[in-house]
C-alpha cells in the first residue's frame, strides 16, 4: 500500500509545523508578522449590534467601564460583583454575546425570557486577554419579543479572584425565521453539538416527505458522505456560528443519524475548492482561493492561501476525523482547479467571477503526481479547456467504462483519452445553452448495467443560454435561466445520433443532480433567473446574482419514453430557497441531504442571506429507519424483488457537480436462503476503485455500510513525480507574489 507510505511521511511533519504560530491569533495584514489575538466581533448585513453604552441595554448592581479603541465603539463594562446582571430586550431570532476572555473571566448564567439556556466561561489563562471574542450565541428563537439576561456567578476564575462578566456588544439577528443553530460552549470547543429544533414536518405527501431538521453550522457550500454515519461539510472562510480553537470554523463532520456537528480545523480558504475519493477511501479537497483583501481579511483569519492547497481526510468511521493540510510537502504545481477521483481539472490561476485567458489553468495534473506524457508530475496541457473560455469553471466530467472521461465546459463537450492525451470532440451543447459556472447546470452519468454491456449515457440538465461576452453590467437577476436537459449515449452509434433534447417543467441554474438507487434522477434547488454569484450584476438581490428560487423537485426517469419523463407529482414543496452554494447527496438511509446557499461574501442576513438548515427529502422507496445491514461491496442483501443497484458512489457535491456520483447495476447469479449472490462489475473501470454503497431495493430501502470496490489499496505513489513537482513549485506563490510586490 504505497499511498499509506505517502501519508505516513507527510504525518510526520505535522508535529514540526504545530510548533509554529497559529495564524489564527496572527498576521494582520500580508507585510506583517505581529502576533495579535483574533476578534471575531462581526455584525452580518441585515444584524443589528447593540454596544455596551447603548440606553438600551440596561444593568443592574456595580458595573464599571473602560475605554479602549481595542472595543466595540471603543467601550467596555464589567463587573465582578456576585448576582450583577445585563440585560437586553430585541426583536428577531438570533442573539449573540462578545467580551473579553482572560484570566479575569468566570462563570455567566445566561437566561432568555426567564429561563436559563447556559452557564458559559470565558476564562482563559492567558497574559493578555482575547477582545471581541464571541461568548455566546444562540439562533433558533422564534420569531418576535425576547429579552436576555446575563448574570455574573463571581466564582473563581483563573486569576484566583472572583470572576468578572464582561460586556462589549451584543448582535440581534433579526428578520428571518431562522432553525436551530448550533449552541457554544464556554471556552473554545474541540467539539460542538447542536441544539435541535422539535423535527418539522415542511410538506408531506403519500409518496415523498420533506422535513427540516438540523443544521451544518458551517454553510455547506461542499458536501461529501464519508462513512454510514457521517457527512463532510465544507464552507469558505467567513464568521461561521460554529467555532473551533476559538475562530469560526469552515468545516465540520455532520452526524448523519444524531445531527451532532464536530468542528474541523483547515488551515487554509477553501472557497471555491472541488473534492474526490482515492481508492483507499481517503478524500482529497483541492484548491480554494486567496482571503479577499479588505472584507474577509487577514487581518480576521490570517492569510494561508487555498490556491494550491491539497488537504486530506482519511478514511473514518466515527466522529474523530481530521483534515491533514501542509503546503510544504504536498500541493498542486499550479492554482486552483475542480477533481474528478485522482484528476484535477482547469481552473483560474486567481480568484474571480468569470474565467479569462489571462489567468485561465487550461491543465490536468494527478494526484498523486504522475509521470505521464514527459510531465515528471507537472500539469498536462488540455487545449479543451483554452476553446471553453470564458465560462469553463467546474467543468461536468465523468470516468467513463472505457477509462476515458467525459468533460463538458461551456457549451462544448470531449471525450478525452487522459492515458494519450488526446481529445474526441463530441457535438455542441444545443440551443447556446452553456452548462458551467458561472452558467451552471448540473450533470449525471446515468446507471451502468449489463444489460447493454454498460454503454454510458449522459444526462446535462439546466444552466443559461446568457451571451458570456456580455459584461456584467449589462447582465442582471432576471435573465432567464435554461429549462433543457440533454442526454447522448457515449457510443459511436449515440454520438452519431447527437444529443437528445427535453425540456424540465421549470427552469433552472444552479440546480443538483442527485442519482437515485432506483436509476432515477432527482433535480432540486437552483434558480430561475439570473447567473452564479454575487454583487456581480445589475438589479442584484441582497447580494444575490440570481431570482426566483425554484422551490419543488422534479424527478426524472431516465427509463420511461421521451416526453413523459419528468415528474413532480407528489413532491413536497421547501420554504427554503437553495441558490447560489447550495448542495444535495443521497444519504446511506436512501433519502436525500439538502444543503447551503449563501450568494454572499460573508455570512448574511439578508434576502438570500447564508442558509444553515438541514432539508431531508424522502423518496417512496426509503424508510429512514430502515435497518442497515453489514455487507461487502462483492454481495447484497436479499430483498423482495430481484433489483439490485450497488455499488453506488454518492459523490463530492459542490458548484453543482457531483464528482464520483456513480451507479452501476449488479447482475444476479442466485437468490434464495435469504441470499442475494451478485456479480462484481467485470473491471475497475465500470466501478473505479473506491467508497461505495450498495442498495437492494423492495417495498422500503435497505442500504449496507460503505465498502470499497476492488482491494481498497491507494493509487500508486511515484516519488520522482513528487519531488519535481515540490522542487518545480512553491507553497502559496500568490501570496509570495503579494507580498514581494507590495514591499516594493
């Protein structure tokens, strides 16, 4: 298992590089070096903050102030009187508290509307206090009146005197209606649960069922099922609630069956990253972007730039997962970039909306480093990604049975032979309707099976027929989005034939693609006007580049005769619009997890404002307490019908891809004794090696515990390739190439 070696090698620097300041109590700006505590005060657009001196605020027993540019409006008071209290009544659903935490902090009982929520503790023993730290919050009020009260214990604190309770600000979220946001705990958690909502039933029918329940407390802008029990959130970096080594956290595992959240810490900005699976399991998280300058600062969360970051996360079964990133002895040679398995693809050298030649990444490169066509490692140039410009960002890509892939970008499509480098250019997308971002459209590779010897067909739905030399200032929030699908077996017949056109009952950008265990395909969230992104265009919606959410699944069924394949019969509708950074993965129970959105730079309150409710969307087949048995990926389970359709990859959900999203028909050899013997797929390039689920369906669903395809060994590890790519790159080069030129 030469991959382990990797790890193991690269898990050996990790005790050297803790020992290095954190830049989360770091660097304020991209010239300096001076330590100083970070200040996770922040008042989120459509927030109202309360300072300390506010008439509105009101106090009882002996309070003192001090005065200081280090706080809130430049005021603080504390007390360190027993029973001394503040109080505050506001309107909205959310509260939050920032003061200091020291050595002089203790204990706080916090009430709202009379009742005690909390006991936190903001004492730290530490030289100099952290201002403007976030002591508690709370998010799921309903709707209306509240009063909170924060009463000082005195009990001893750090210092050995009794405890002070310090006021700087309070934040009053206030116009929405708001689900349970996670809870704090009263010094920095290393693990965080969430405080639950009563389950709420959003529309049911006899069919399908949707209910919210839950939240990511990071938004979900990546989504990835990593074991039965848990799920992969990650966000980019913004004032998230959920918080790790005292900093708001951008990742986190969610607990698929209890809704616990465990905050993760990266090191680096992963907005805009893509992820995939290995085949021993372990996913990687690919690129990101640099910390935008002057509004989501260094000066807040430190400048470890995402650009060429490769972060990984081992296989797990529980809880305790960890994320592994170290610029230094594994990264990409160039920027940025989407995954699909072990292949990133394209990108843009730096951050931005629309792509261009100038900063295009027109290259494939592998992890890990592969020494293919002369490359020693390095990017591989693919002239597809040069004609695609400029709206070829996430590019829809698919291994197909044969070992090529399929790659859509714009409005074109290949297949391309990755093992000669070549390129088969497939017919144009039809109707100008262009399918990647910032024109998003979403895309499936539809079930393989033996009955057609695993021909692959293609499913490309949704996106924008928008004129992408336009500027975006003469582009706005009501262009019409795309309501066509298009489908092409990838055969030589079906390539002759061209693309097949259908049209979804209702427009969508941005939509998700989710494949089914029936071989159906479900299409949610997206909008209806408008393009990908945000404070971009004309006549922009809080923040927004897109309207008109569209609100109510539609599945399509892939086996039935043109014309009457789509479906929103018996489909719940959502009062939770799903745009921009939104996401949705079938879950290992059957049902799907519905996530994100936030067209926002930062985390906001605004319309359209960052989403943190959890949607479940049941379909017919799925019993959410259906028993799950212990299976390998070589069998499943018996069942009352003869269709089995493992293994099932659930994929890496982000930007509207679904990478490794994958479905593949067993053939059945026997049946009976309760026992199903299936037939493994006939090589690894019908299934690639890998995580997967395998499902027999009957009245309900039963699903079994992931497996993996094949021997589960890692990819093959070539240390020359990884050697000239470290030798032939430098970690962080933006950043470097900021910071020499503003020295200048």
């Amino acid at each position: 298992m030469l991959c382990h070696a990797l790890f193991l090698a690269l898990l050996a620097a990790v005790s050297i590089a803790a020992k290095a300041p954190s830049a989360w109590n770091g660097h304020t700006d991209v010239v300096s070096h001076k330590l100083a505590p970070f200040t996770p005060y922040y008042v989120p657009p459509g927030a109202k903050s309360y300072d300390s001196a506010s008439p509105l605020v009101h106090y009882t027993g002996k309070w003192h102030d001090t005065y200081s540019s280090a706080y809130v409006h430049k005021s603080l008071r504390w007390t360190s009187a027993r029973n001394a209290a503040v109080q505050l009544t506001f309107t909205g659903t959310g509260i939050e508290v920032f003061g200091n935490a020291g050595k002089k902090n203790g204990a706080v009982k916090v009430y709202i509307d009379g009742k005690l929520v909390q006991e936190i503790n903001p004492g730290l023993d530490v030289v100099t206090p952290y201002k403007q730290q976030r002591t508690f919050w709370k998010f799921d009020l309903v709707f209306g009146k509240h009063t909170i009260k924060l009463v000082n214990e005195a009990s001893k604190a750090p210092s050995g005197k009794p405890g002070v309770l310090d006021l700087d600000a309070f934040v009053v979220t206030r116009g929405r209606d708001w689900a349970a946001q996670p809870g704090a705990k009263s010094s920095p958690p290393t693990r965080l649960h969430a405080v639950l909502s009563p389950r709420k039933a959003v529309s049911a029918s006899a069919d399908w069922k949707l209910t919210q329940e839950g939240t990511t407390g990071v938004h979900a802008m990546q989504l990835a099922v990593i074991s039965t029990t848990h799920a992969l959130v990650v966000d980019k970096v913004e004032h998230n609630p959920l918080t790790v080594d005292g900093h708001p956290a951008w990742a986190a595992l969610y607990n698929l069956d209890t809704h616990a959240l465990t905050p993760i810490t990266m090191q680096s900005n992963s907005f805009c990253a893509g992820g995939s699976f290995l085949s021993n399991g372990t996913l990687i998280n690919v690129g990101g972007n640099p910390i935008v300058e002057d509004h989501t600062a260094s000066a807040d969360f430190g400048d470890v730039d995402g650009l060429q970051a490769i972060r990984l996360v081992e296989p797990c079964d529980s809880g305790d997962c960890t994320m592994y990133e170290n610029h230094d002895r594994i990264r990409m040679a160039v920027l940025d970039g989407t995954t699909l398995s072990a292949i990133i693809i394209g990108g843009s050298k730096k951050g931005g909306w629309i792509n261009n030649a100038t900063v295009n990444n027109p290259t494939v490169e592998y992890f890990p480093p592969k020494n293919i066509h002369g490359s020693k490692g390095m990017p591989v140039h693919v002239p597809f990604l040069d004609d695609t410009l400029p709206s070829n960002l996430f590019p829809l890509a698919f291994a197909l049975p044969d070992g090529t892939l399929f790659m859509a970008a714009n409005r074109d499509a290949m297949i391309y032979d990755w093992e000669n480098n070549k390129e088969r250019r497939l017919p144009q997308l039809p109707n100008g309707v262009r399918v990647t971002y910032p024109m998003a459209g979403t895309a499936v590779l539809l079930p393989l099976s033996p009955a057609n010897d695993y021909a692959p067909e293609v499913l490309v739905c949704g996106g924008s027929a928008i004129d992408d030399s336009r500027p975006s200032y003469e582009m706005t929030s009501q262009e019409p989005a795309s309501a066509q699908c298009v489908r092409m077996t990838l055969t030589n017949e079906g390539i002759a034939r061209g693309w097949e056109v259908e049209q979804m009952p209702e427009a969508r950008l941005m939509p998700d693609a989710v494949l089914l265990p029936t071989g159906q395909v479900l299409l949610v969230n997206g909008a209806g006007t408008g393009i990908s992104g945000y404070g971009n265009v004309r006549n922009q919606i809080g923040a927004s580049n897109a309207d008109h959410p569209v609100l109510t699944p539609v599945l399509y069924d892939p086996a039935a005769p043109a014309g009457h394949r789509f479906s929103s019969d018996g489909m719940p509708t959502s009062d939770i619009p799903r745009m921009y950074h939104s996401v949705a993965t079938l879950t290992p129970r059957g049902d799907v997890m519905i996530a994100g959105s936030n067209p926002n730079l930062d985390r906001s309150e605004m319309r359209y404002g960052t989403e943190y409710r959890v949607e479940w969307l049941a379909p017919p087949i799925c019993s959410r307490r259906a028993r799950r048995s212990r299976m390998q990926m070589r069998s499943c389970p018996s069942g009352r019908s003869s269709s089995c359709s493992g293994p099932h990859g659930l994929g890496y959900v982000t930007h509207a891809v679904h990478a490794n999203s994958r479905l593949v028909e067993l053939q059945i050899l026997r049946r009976g004794d309760g026992v199903l013997e299936v037939a493994a797929p006939p090589s690894g390039k019908i299934y690639p090696p890998g995580p997967g689920f395998c499902t027999s369906l009957r009245t309900g669903a039963e699903q079994g515990d992931q497996g993996h395809g094949w021997d589960g060994q890692g990819p093959p590890v070539d240390e020359a390739a990884i050697a000239n790519v470290l030798s032939n790159s430098q970690a962080d080069q933006y950043e470097k190439t900021k910071e020499d030129s503003s020295s200048e």
